[in-house]
C-alpha cells in the first residue's frame, strides 16, 4: 500500500478530485496549508503598503491506496495539477505500513 500526498495550488483542487473519482478513487483527505518552494514567496501591495508573502496558500491531498492504483493515481494527479508554471506542486509517495477502518476493525485493503 502507498500514502499519495500532493501539495498543489488551491485552484486546481476540483480537476483533481474530478480525474481521481473517475480512477474510483473513493475517500482522500484534504487539508489547507502554506508553504514554499523554489518561489519563496512573493510581495503584494495593501491599502498601499508593500509586504512581503513568505508562505503561499496551497491545498495538501492524501490518498491511501493499493500498490496497483498508485501509478494511475500519480498519473492523474500529475496530469490534472500541472499548469505549467512555477509552484504546479510536488508529490510524495510513501510506503504505508497498515490501515485499520475504527468502525469495522477491517485491517490493510480491505480498509481502503
């Protein structure tokens, strides 16, 4: 099994959803975050003043997942967040050690 994070820009977080429930991806989490990478940040203008935007708003998914679907998964996160400009995102995959569904006590993948 694979844990799928994906830090991406927060306007691409429906094409996301949209391209993994068509794979029958049924459960993901997502969480709003800030961060940067290679932008380090930006400067913006209020009520006149300049100051500087060290951390971006950026949406992180997780998708927990057999080793077989992790490939199509990645494929269609890359495909689906790439804008082609600085800050697209980037995408962890991590080895996932056991799932266990609390209501059921269903153990690994049967518990995805």
């Amino acid at each position: 099994m694979k844990l799928i994070s994906a830090i991406v820009k927060p306007f691409k977080l429906d094409d996301i959803r949209e391209a993994l429930s068509e794979l029958g991806v049924n459960g993901m989490t997502i969480t709003e975050v800030k961060g940067f990478g290679r932008q380090k940040g930006h400067t913006e203008m209020y009520r006149g003043a300049e100051y500087v935007v060290d951390f971006l708003p950026k949406i992180k998914i997780e998708v927990a997942c057999t080793d077989e679907m992790a490939e199509p998964i990645i494929e269609a996160m890359v495909k689906a967040a790439n804008t082609g400009k600085i800050g697209d995102g980037k995408i962890f995959i991590t080895p996932l050690e056991g799932v266990i569904r609390i209501r059921t006590g269903e153990l690994d993948e049967t518990a995805l």
